[in-house]
C-alpha cells in the first residue's frame, strides 16, 4: 500500500478536485441560503395557501434524485435552450437551488419557533415589520436553524460529489480518472474518503454541539 | 426560443422498460431499509452495551457513514473492495452501499429517539424481573422505532433517491440505469429524463403518503 505509482502531479490533480469540491459547494450554500431565506421568508409572510405553489416547486427539488435534477438541467439548458453553459455553471445553479429549497424550510422552521406572543408584543411596542424581523426573530431563529443549517451546508458538500455527471472535475473524479490509471482503488479511495470526513466530522461535531447548547433545556 | 423537436412518443414508448426499472429500485430501497434498520438496531445495543470495543465500531460506522458522500461509499463497496479481492455485483454493491448508509444515519436517529424515552423505564422492566435483552427488545426497542419513525421515512426517500447513484457502478437494471441505457442508445436525454424525474417524484410521495397513513394506523391511542 505505501509502495505507490502516486506522484507529485497525481496529488496536484487530487488538490485540484478538492478546491473545486470546496468551490462548487462555497457557491451553491451562499446563493442557496439568500435564496433559501428569501423563500422561507416569503412563505411564511403569505401563508399555506397562497404559498401552495412555491411549495410543490421546492418539494420537487427534494423529491428527485440529484443526478437527475443535473442531467435534465444540464439537457434542458444545453440541447433544449440552446445556451452555451459550462457544466460549472450548470452545476453551481442546480445545487443552489437545491440548497435553497432545503434552506427554505429550516428558515421556516426556525421562523415558526419564536413565539407570536413575543411578536406581537414587539410590534405593539412600535416596531416596524422589519424591526420586529431584525430584532426578535432573526436572533430567536437563529439559534433553531444554524445547528441544522451546518448540517445541510455538510449535505451539500457531500451531494457536490454529484456534479460529476455535468463534466466537472472534483474530488472524487478526480480521484476516479487516477484510478483508471494506477489501479489503486483502495488507497485512492481513502486519500478522497479522508479528505471529505475530516472537513465534516468537525464541523458536524460543531453544529451538534450549538445544537445541544443552545437547545431550552 | 424551442427550435428543438420533443420527441415524447419515442420517450414514452420506453416506459415499460423505465416502470420496471422503477420495481428494481423499489426493490433496492425496500431491502436496504431493512438491512439498514437491523443493523441500526445492531449499532444502537453495541451503543448501549457499555462496551468499549463495541461502541467504537458503532461510533466509527455511523461517523463514516454520515460524514463521506453516499456515492463515495457505493464506489468503495465496489471499486475498493475489490483491492482485497472481494468482487461484487453492481446491484450487490448499490444495496450493501445504501444499506451502509441507511444504518450510519438511522442508528443516529434511533440514539436521539432513545433520550426520549425515560430510563426508570428500563429499570422498572429490569425490577419486574425482565433480562436487560428483554427490557430492550419488549420494552425500550418498540418505543424507539415509533419516535423514530418519522425520520424512518424520510431516510426510506433517501434510498428511493440514492439508487440513482449506481451510475458511478454501472448498474443498467434500476430507473436511473434503465434510463441511461435508453439515453445512450437514442438521445432524447430531455424527454427520458423527464419522465424518470415524474416517476421518481411519483414514489417518493406515494413512500411519504403511504407512511403518513401506516402511522395513522399503527399509532393511534
């Protein structure tokens, strides 16, 4: 195992998946989360039934596999539309709208966690809509919605491994063009295998541990 | 803007073939779940035993499982296991990925389920007289299934979700594979697609329906 074909322009390539692992994901959560928010938000605002359409559309993104959301994006985009997209765009623009129909609901979640009472009291003190928003629901929501919030931003890194199917080369592509050539799946496979789990082991840890100190108990 | 011909008749004469596709990943999901709940329960007492050796094994399954890529495991069933030797199928290697998966991220669910439930209940089994094993089993395990059913179902989606990742194997008999295959062979990448995304949404929220009226069932007072 330690006797390997691996050179310094093998890693290099390696370095290059992750970077683009991390790039394709930094992408995809921060669009994802305004998108997300703006949603959640909106959702919240205008109530269930009016709300009815949004919902099936986000649900929709939540039903498919992934990969087929890519593919059909990818398809419809290129071949339907005609537009000259990188698979790079294609990629960032589908997990973010992903992200954002995931991060809608924590937003709204988190929303539904402050208490109307202390609401209205914040309103009838004068607060505007936006004051109330900044001033007691963001922080109070926030505390509900971060710990799952970390747990999707993990998600997405993870699912990133996906993108593969619209030509972008990341990390575990990159490690599946090294294997063709060494043939050394097993040790390959550990190199990707740790690179993922030592980004999110800790930061998964993080986020349970808010999780367990901000929880009102 | 549409100077592209949709082709949906020679997309759906194919659905056959994508229907039974959709069997085999039913079919996948269905034995994974069950792989993957018994060996969350599994986890879940190594968890509980006190052991040390034990609860390493159910730490370091469940950390792996929850914090690599689910396709990163699939491939590893399939192109790593094979580095010592052990050559499997791609249908094998899709289950057991998945299954390994389900496990990792449902023996948590059960963890969290099993703080509900109050420990003077064990003790109250164990004073009756009950072994440990049977206070688990009759008294503790049926409770944290039902807390946890919930998240049961949603992790069951997962699965439905996760076949499409038998790709990266070159699995060709599930919806994904099936797909593919008919893509490779007349293009209409579009329209088949399309259709596989239908029938996807279709068993996801016939799985959530159908589970929304089990619990209803099974869990009323």
């Amino acid at each position: 195992m330690f006797d390997t074909a691996l050179t310094v322009n093998d890693l290099i390539l390696l370095a290059k998946g992750a970077g683009m692992t991390l790039l394709v994901t930094a992408i995809s959560v921060f669009f994802g989360t305004i998108l997300g928010i703006v949603f959640g938000v909106v959702r919240y605002q205008i109530g269930p039934w009016w709300a009815a359409p949004m919902t099936f559309v986000l649900d929709i993104f939540r039903s498919i596999p992934l990969l087929i959301q890519l593919v059909l994006a990818n398809a419809f985009l290129t071949a339907v539309l005609k537009l000259k997209m990188s698979g790079f765009a294609v990629a960032c623009g589908v997990l973010s709208l992903y992200t954002a129909a995931y991060c809608a609901e924590i937003v709204r979640g988190g929303i539904e966690s402050v208490p109307l009472t202390l609401r209205r009291a914040a309103r009838s003190l004068g607060m505007s809509w936006g004051q109330d928003m900044r001033n007691i629901v963001l922080p109070l929501a926030t505390r509900v919605a971060l710990p799952s919030w970390i747990g999707l931003a993990l998600g997405v890194m993870k699912d990133s491994a996906l993108v593969y199917i619209v030509q972008v080369v990341e990390l575990l592509k990159s490690t599946q063009i090294l294997i063709t050539r060494l043939q050394e799946p097993l040790f390959l496979l550990m190199i990707c295998g740790m690179f993922y789990f030592v980004i999110s082991f800790p930061i998964a840890r993080f986020g349970g541990y808010l999780e367990k100190r901000w929880s009102n108990d | 803007m549409f100077n592209y011909n949709f082709r949906w008749n020679q997309a759906f004469n194919s659905l056959p073939q994508m229907l039974e596709g959709a069997l085999v990943t039913i079919e996948i999901a269905v034995l994974s779940m069950m792989i993957g709940i018994t060996v969350a329960i599994t986890l879940t007492v190594f968890r509980l035993s006190g052991n040390r050796f034990l609860s390493a094994i159910a730490t370091t399954w469940v950390e792996i499982a929850r914090n690599t890529p689910a396709l990163f495991q699939i491939y590893m069933v399939h192109f790593g296991l094979g580095g010592f030797g052990i050559h499997l199928s791609p249908y094998m290697s899709l289950l057991i990925g998945i299954a390994f998966n389900n496990a990792g991220y449902l023996a948590e669910n059960f963890r969290g389920a099993l703080k509900a439930i109050p420990d003077t209940q064990t003790r109250a089994a164990r004073s009756l007289g009950m072994s440990s094993g049977q206070a688990f089993t009759n008294v503790v395990m049926p409770q944290m299934l039902r807390i946890a059913f919930l998240p049961m179902t949603n992790q069951m989606v997962w699965a439905i979700l996760m076949t499409s990742l038998g790709a990266v194997v070159a699995m060709n008999t599930d919806l994904y594979g099936v797909t593919s295959e008919l893509n490779a062979r007349s293009f209409r990448t579009f329209e088949l697609f399309a259709i596989a995304a239908v029938i996807f949404y279709l068993l996801t929220k016939a799985i959530t329906l159908s589970a929304r009226l089990l619990a209803a069932r099974l869990f009323r007072y």
